[in-house]
C-alpha cells in the first residue's frame, strides 16, 4: 500500500517541491490543517447533496459527519464538496431538468479538485443517476450512500404512502369525500422524518438499481433513513471509499453488461417506477455499456413482481421491505437468473453477498409461486404512435385497459389539460384515451413528472378511477394507473403525437406490446406537412443548451456531448 500512496492523485496538488504546490500546502495549512492530515493519505472527496430545501436530504447535513468519521479511521482525508441539490417536490419545472447539470457538475468537481476518491450521497429521485454519472465519467473510486426511506405515513390508523396515497386520496376529495380538515391531516400525516419516499417509487427504485449494480453496500439501499443502522452504513462507506483508493477499484470495473443487466432484472422484480429505463440506460451508456429499450423489456419480460410495495402492491412499504430482508433477500429469489460472478463494491461478488440473504416476511417479499404480478413492472410499446418506444407500467393498471381501442381527447398543454379535467360538461367517457403532449425532453422543458393525468372530475363522481392516457412525459415512481409515457419522438420535434385529432381512434394491446394510430398513412402524412413545432421562447442559457443537446427518452435522456462515445474527455487538469 505504501507505493500506492506514494502515486496517489492528490500527491500532484501537494506533493511537489515548487512554489505552486506551496500555495496548495499553504492555503490547506491556512483552514487549520497540518501536513500530517493529508500528507501520503487518500483525500476522499464526500459529494454532499444536502441543502436547506431538500427533505429527502436533510439527515446528510449531519450524516456526513459519520462519513468523514469512517474516513478518518481507515487513514483518509475528508474533504465535503456539496453539489447541486435536487429536491423533488420543490424544483421547477422538474427535476429531471437539472439531471444533467448536476452529472456535469459532480464530474467537474471531481476531476478539478485534489481528490483520489469519493463518497457519493444520494437519494432523491434524480440525485442517484446524476451521481453515478457524473462519477462514472470523471473516473475516480467511488462508493454510493444511499438517503433511505422515510419512515411510515400515518392517518387515522391507515398507513401512507408518499405520493401514491396523495393521488388516491385527492381524487377522494374532488369526488366530494374528503374535507378540508381531513386533508390538512393527511398532510400532516403521510410525510413524518426524513428520508426520500418510502413507496418503491423513482428513489428508492434508483438506490436499489445502485445496489444491484454494486455500486453500494449489498443491503444498505432500503435501511430507514431515521434508523441507526443507516449511521453505521454511512461511517462503513467513508472506510470503503479509502479501501478503493488504495485498490485502485473504479465504477468502470463494477458497471458492466453483467451488472446493468443484473440491475434490469431487480428493477423489475422490485415493482420498479417507469423512470427506471431513462435512468439505468443513462447511466450504462455512461459506463460505455449499450442498453436499449427491447433489451430492457426482453431482460424483464419473465421477471416477476416480488416486491409487495406500493404503488405496484397494494400494503407494504420500504420501511416493511428492509424487515424482510431487504434487495438481498428478494434477489435471492431470482439468483437462478441473475449473474452471480459480478464484483461489487464490498469487495465481494453478488453471489457472495446474496448466499446469507433470507425472507423474513413472504407477504412483503414474494416468493416465486406467488408473485405481486406475473411478468415484469414494466412494458415496451411501439407502434405508428412511438415508433421509438413507449413506457407502461401494466402491473399498476387495472387489467381490462391492457388490451383496449378508443378515441383520443387531446390536450396540448398542461394548464388546458389541468382546467379541463374540473369541467364537469367535459365531453370524455372511461373508454376515452387521454393524449398530452409536448411535454417531452425538449417541449416540456426537462420531460415532467405530468404523465399521471388526472381522471376528469365528471368520470370520478361516477366511480372511475383509471383510464389509458397517453404522453411524452414522464410520471412520478409513485404514480400508478394505465399510463403510456415517454413517447419517442416527442410531440415538441415532430413525433407522431403531435399528428393526434380529438376523436382518433388509438389502441393499445400491452401483450403485444403494441401502440398504434388508427389512422391511415396517407392522412397523417398531409397533417404532418401542415404541422408546426411549438414555440421555442428560451433562446439563452441552460434552457437553452438543454434544448439543443438532450436526446429522446430511448436514448436516456443524457446530453449527447457528455456521453462516453461523444470524444475525448478532459483528462488530468494541467498544474503549473
């Protein structure tokens, strides 16, 4: 270990007898250190995304204390660099914006600092792909700590689950069964500590690919972010981050094609939120890695639902998923086809990991003769209507709108949609199929989380409470109903949902995985001739670049010039 340290990447900042590595010592030596601090020991960067306005986060203000602990007791340095931080409820228009900016920002701040290593703290939806991907291309040794759930929501004697029951009981309130009072408890109620959402929505879906993916402690992607266990997985990955330095182990070595397709399968086994394919196809094609949308859905396809978890399941949540047993325990079920020889970031492979791994509850972890669902969370549609694909989640959809023909009503904006939906004297019956468009990667901007569109007022006085909607948004991880997203090519730069009259007729067979425009060639050809691209009114900054760089959903959303395959990255910064 000692030659190690002696070529350590920090020695290039303060090791050399010149007069600017003076200024590094000196400066260092000005904030109280010495140079037996950091002097032939790894500096570990702790890429904290903590702020003021992030709930999900807001134990890392402290947490990070417990990294640097265990960074300092297996012979580090720790140095906090906080990064943009992403708050799911709070950041406009959407997070998924600012995914990317915080991807470039992490590589940045890797690459330019004095750091041979890093701690990655994460959670909140679009925190953990900007994470890995950021860290990914700055090529450093890394460890991922996952935030963790929240506790349990409560009202009444009914548990909450976070976003999910927010929709469920909303509708109950315009459909006149909810009072104001009651929904101020609610509010007071599903929501209790800190800790990301504890549905198997898009946070919680993203630490478990992370785990799956063996870039985080096997096991420690569902710890309760209030429990003291999470503590203790906190200090242990300060301790690992300096163990990776001295191993010289990289992100490049542990995402491969084995793990990527490794972390398909657990997404789809875990109920995963629709989000899951954006993401890990980001994230993979970061590692140089090819993953595309059929291969996604041929890996997931014979993968059943084990995990009992809202939205997919109807009782438990992450706090009862960590009881069971956790990502171990329900990959021990699926071992049989699941690539057991990877590497993983605890410095064993998947298969030893998992060999103790047991259920302690089979209502919340299924075992294989009783899943949640039979097939995969997640389904692939293409058709007239996506020829680039489409995203469902079938098993959160009620089963008779799994194969259905009916006509569109259309909706080109979000404020038309919204008002919409109130009028009562809205012409929409349940066979309708609701069509939003132009709320994609660039026409949204940033691709919302609008794709839950709410069931028309009209229809939820008469007792219905899912219908087939279609979009180029996304929606929430905790969202759920018969929901067609992530429509390729987008409205917004002439996709074919942009060619969709009122009254089309559109059908949908989720067994064939098949979405089509029932409307002859020869018409959509001349109503594409007539079409106009909606108006771009952001001509500068991020918005801007945003607009110009980002790809489709298929693609995973990245910005072309920052994935692996675009050139030549950075490298060393120059010291003179």
């Amino acid at each position: 270990m000692a030659e190690k340290k002696d070529k350590l990447r920090s020695a290039r900042w303060f090791a050399p007898d010149d007069l600017r590595a003076f200024g590094h010592r000196s400066r260092a030596m000005q904030m109280g250190y010495a140079l037996e601090d950091w002097q032939g020991k790894p500096v570990i960067a702790i890429i904290n995304s903590w702020s003021d306005i992030n709930q999900c986060h807001s134990h890392f203000k402290s947490r990070v204390e417990d990294v640097k602990r265990g960074i300092l007791q297996a012979g580090g340095f720790p140095i906090e660099l906080p990064t943009l931080s992403l708050s799911e409820p709070f950041v406009k228009p959407t997070t998924m914006l600012y995914r990317n900016m915080m991807a470039m920002e992490v590589e940045e701040l890797l690459r330019s600092h004095p750091v041979d290593g890093a701690v990655l703290m994460g959670g909140c939806d679009k925190t953990t792909p900007a994470l890995l991907m950021g860290a990914i291309s700055a090529g450093l040794p890394s460890i991922f700590l996952p935030a963790g759930p929240m506790l349990r929501g409560n009202w009444r004697g009914q548990k909450l689950g976070s976003g999910s029951d927010a929709w469920k009981y909303w509708d109950e309130r315009r459909a006149g069964k909810i009072n104001e009072k009651q929904w101020q408890e609610l509010e007071a109620g599903i929501a209790r500590s800190y800790g990301v959402c504890m549905t198997m929505g898009t946070a919680s879906t993203m630490t478990a690919i992370a785990e799956a993916l063996g870039v985080c402690f096997s096991g420690s992607s569902s710890i309760p972010a209030a429990d003291s266990n999470h503590k203790r997985m906190s200090a242990a990955c300060g301790r690992r981050a300096v163990e990776l330095v001295l191993g010289n182990i990289n992100l490049d070595q542990l995402i491969t094609k084995s793990s990527v397709e490794n972390a398909v399968k657990a997404a789809m086994a875990s109920g995963c939120s629709t989000n899951a394919i954006i993401h890990l196809i980001a994230i993979a094609r970061r590692a140089g890695v090819g993953l595309d949308l059929d291969e996604f859905d041929r890996l997931g396809k014979d993968i059943p639902v084990l995990a009992n978890i809202r939205p997919t399941g109807d009782t438990y949540l992450m706090e009862d998923f960590y009881y069971a047993g956790g990502l171990p325990a329900m990959l021990k079920q699926i071992e049989s086809k699941l690539d057991l020889s990877v590497m993983t970031v605890d410095g064993q492979t998947l298969g030893e990991n998992l060999a103790s791994a047991g259920i302690y509850d089979e209502d919340v972890i299924r075992p294989l003769d009783n899943p949640v669902y039979h097939q995969g969370s997640l389904a692939v549609l293409r058709g007239n209507l996506a020829p680039d694909g489409a995203v469902m989640k079938p098993a959160a959809a009620e089963a008779r709108l799994h194969k259905h023909t009916g006509p569109a009503i259309v909706f080109d904006s979000y404020k038309e949609m919204k008002a919409a939906v109130e009028d009562e004297t809205l012409d929409v019956t349940a066979d309708h199929i609701m069509v939003f468009r132009n709320a994609g990667p660039v026409g949204g901007p940033g691709m919302p989380e609008w794709g839950m569109l709410p069931i028309p007022v009209k229809l939820v006085k008469q007792g219905v409470r899912d219908m087939l909607r279609i979009s180029d948004a996304r929606m929430s991880g905790t969202s759920y109903g018969a929901c067609i997203l992530h429509a390729a090519p987008e409205a917004a730069i002439g996709g074919p949902l942009a060619l969709v009259k009122n009254g089309d007729m559109i059908a949908v067979d989720v067994a064939a995985r098949t979405l089509d425009l029932l409307v002859d060639e020869a018409e959509l050809q001349a109503r594409k001739q007539v079409w106009q691209p909606p108006e771009q009114i952001v001509s500068r900054g991020y918005h801007w670049m945003s607009a110009q760089h980002i790809q489709q959903a298929d693609k995973g959303c990245d910005f072309d010039f920052l994935e692996t395959t675009f050139g030549k990255s950075a490298g060393e910064p120059d010291i003179f």
